[in-house]
C-alpha cells in the first residue's frame, strides 16, 4: 500500500508537546513521600504464632480452606483481610505523594539474613536463616519460632494471600497441561516429571494503588478516497490500491485510579529474568488480591518462599509504562473517527499519588533444566484460580520430521492439483 502525499492539517491541540527540557523539569517534580502504613502485628513480636484456643505453635495452613489450623486441637481460624485492616480499598482518587507500607520499605544493604530469636517458651536461642525460611523450631520444647517483623532484608510481607489449590489439584493442573504438549516436548522431560517435584512457593509482589493523569500526542489520518489501478496483463497483471487522507493533530488526556496493580518484587522473575523463560508466571495474573489476609508466618509452613530484592523506586519505571498502556486503552474509544488509525509519538504520565503494599502470592511451580542450552522451563499454576501457564522443552528431530511430513504432504497436495488441472 502506497499513500498519496497530503499536507497536514493544523493541530487540533492547545500547545506542542512537552520539549525534553520540560520533561526532564516534570520527572524532577516527584510526589513528595506520604505517610506510611504500619502493618506490623506487635502481638507476634515474639515469633511466636499461637493458636488463639489452646496456645500452640504448630500451625499451619490448610490448602483446601485458606484456613489456618492447630495441629493440636484442631482449631481452625484465618487473619483478618488487610483491605479492612488497613483502609486499602479506600481513598485511591484522593492518593497523595508515595504512601510505603512498612513491609515494602527499603531494602538495607547491610541487613543481616541470620536472625536469633529467643523461645519465650523455654529461653533457649533459635537461629533463623530468613535466606532460606522464615520459621525454625526450637530444638528443646518444639516450639516454631516465626519471623514477623518487617525487617530490613526484604523477607517480610506486609501481607500474605494463602493458598486454596491443594497439591493434588496443582499436579493434576501441570500433567493436563503438559500431556496436551506431549507430542513434541522432550522425552527426558517425560520420563522425569514425578509429582514430588512440584513444589509450593511463595512468590514477593509489590501491589500498587495510584492516581494518574496521562498524556498522549500523535498523528491521526481520516481517508477521504481509496481506489486501484491494474497495470499490465496475464502473468504480469498487477492491482495496486491508493488512498488519499486527512492528517491530524492528535492529543488525549485522562485522569485514572488502579486499584491492586500487581508488579513482581523480585529481580529473578518475569521481564528481570535473562536464565529463564520469561513472563510465565505473569501470564497466571491475576490473583485475587482482595482476599489477601495480615501477615503471619505459620500460611508459609510447608511452603517455600523468595524475598523481595527489589525497592519501590527501582519498580517506578515498571508502574508508570503500566499506567501509560491502561491510559492508552481508556482513550481508545475517542479515537473512532482515524479510520486509518493514530500512531502515537510521545506520552507522558504523571502520577499524583501511590500506595505500595508488599505482598506474597501463591504458586505451585515444576521446573525443568534443559542440558543442551541451559534454560530453565516452567510450569505455573496460580494456586488460587487453578490458571496454568508454562514452557516445556521440545524434541527438535520430533520438529524437523514434523516439518518433513507436512511439507511432503503439501508438496503432494499441490502436485495433485497441477496434474488435475492438466
């Protein structure tokens, strides 16, 4: 397709786009800090997680309710939802400046990983490795000591959503997915994928709420004429189409909220990542962060984890590109007249206030490593909604005869054809 030249129209906008001078001057303006959200619960200072009935310590999750559960007596009771908690579902539109739970602040360089609680049960001292767990029992009266407090490593939540997906689910979730793939995939991956190797994991996400007003400018054409001249004849025939169109100016602004934008706190996953498949466990979005109760360390017990590395100003230029594609899908719809469509030439988004809580989310995951390049695949199943998303190796001669077999076969198809047609 080849367009006719056409003079473009006066701007339809008030003023030009934003010079680089203006834009730089704009990103210094930052939202001063807000206030910060303190959702330590200083009733489990002590690292010890009882049971509000008989006063245990062994706790722990059951999958099939979301329920905390003593293995004791059986009492069953879960934390409360840090939406009401906190006031989070509340005030979006009235956001000022970067308002930081205790949980999502600063991560401290210099913090140690190696924590020592004393049990308050016999005062014997407990050494926890919150690189590695975030809950150790005491080796004298069998107390399970819990890491609560937001320290400064990254390893505490503000908030944790516990998992509703048992094991049996995940793994029948990840041997449907992977069985409808297995014509082409690996047959080492085959033979090795054993249910023991799913694993339950605790995953750090930042989940953000924000006000926003964001601005876009572009060209946007509107056809006048379209028609087509054929040149030539028999095998040399050729129909080329023209049109003609009208160019604008084109400039959109809106104002927005999120509510419960969810972006990864860890450097290892999703877009961070160079040594994995990419984006697998973005593509089991979303979970139903409503849902997500106060921190206690007992709904990670049998469970593993991954600490957030990632701090709040390092995930800002993750936020903004989200706000600007949510902009951009909000100002569609006043886009109808472009029929030729509008090609966007500068953006920008201004965020006049945000709200960050840190939170674990719930993931059944089966890795693989593949040995002849190194990359590591994955099955994901998001342990709330049973969505499952993952990469699996493929068996290359499995694809080269495949590609054999389909390209004989059509090479035979055309043949019959030109035969018939002699």
């Amino acid at each position: 397709m080849t367009q006719e030249p056409v003079e473009p129209q006066q701007p339809t906008f008030d003023g030009p786009p934003l010079s680089l001078e203006e834009e730089l001057a704009a990103a210094k303006a930052e939202p001063e800090a807000g206030p910060s959200i303190e959702t330590v619960n200083e009733s489990l200072k002590d690292g010890l997680n009882r049971c509000p009935k008989c006063g245990s310590t062994d706790v722990q999750l059951r999958a099939s309710t979301g329920m905390l559960v003593c293995l004791f007596c059986r009492n069953e009771w879960h934390e409360a939802r840090v939406e009401e908690e906190f006031g989070l579902g509340e005030g979006i539109d009235e956001l000022e400046g970067t308002v930081i739970a205790s949980g999502a602040e600063d991560i401290r360089a210099d913090a140690s990983d190696v924590l020592t609680f004393k049990c308050e049960a016999c005062g014997a001292e407990v050494v926890v490795d919150t690189a590695h767990a975030l809950n150790a029992r005491c080796h004298w009266c069998r107390h399970t000591l819990n890491v609560n407090q937001q320290i400064p490593n990254g390893a505490v939540p503000d908030a944790v959503l516990p998992f509703r997906l048992t094991k049996e689910e995940a793994v029948e979730k990840i041997r449907a997915f992977a069985g409808s793939r297995r014509l082409f995939a690996h047959r080492r991956f085959k033979k090795e994928f054993v249910p023991e190797n799913v694993l339950g994991v605790y995953l750090p996400y930042l989940v953000i709420d924000a006000r926003a007003e964001s601005q876009y400018w572009g060209k946007g054409e509107v056809q006048t004429r379209r028609w087509t001249e054929t040149t030539g004849s028999g095998d040399n025939k050729r129909t080329t189409t023209y049109y003609a169109a009208d160019i604008y100016q084109v400039t959109r602004q809106v104002s927005f909220t999120v509510d419960d934008l969810t972006v990864e706190g860890s450097s290892e996953r999703a877009q961070f990542g160079t040594a994995n498949t990419n984006n697998i466990v973005n593509s089991i979005l979303p979970f139903d962060t409503k849902n997500a109760v106060k921190w206690n360390a007992s709904y990670l017990v049998g469970f593993t984890s991954e600490k957030r590395d990632l701090n709040v100003e390092a995930v800002k230029p993750v936020l903004e590109d989200q706000l600007l594609s949510i902009g951009r899908s909000q100002v569609h719809a006043s886009l109808g007249r472009f029929d030729r469509g509008v090609r966007w030439e500068q953006e920008k988004v201004d965020v006049g206030g945000s709200r960050w809580v840190s939170m674990y989310l719930p993931v059944w995951l089966y890795s693989y490593q593949q040995e002849s390049n190194g990359l590591l695949h994955y099955i994901a199943v998001n342990a709330r909604t049973g969505e499952t998303m993952g990469s699996i190796p493929v068996s290359q001669p499995k694809l080269l005869l495949a590609a054999f077999t389909v390209g004989t076969f059509l090479e035979g198809i055309a043949g019959s054809i030109l035969v018939a047609s002699a």
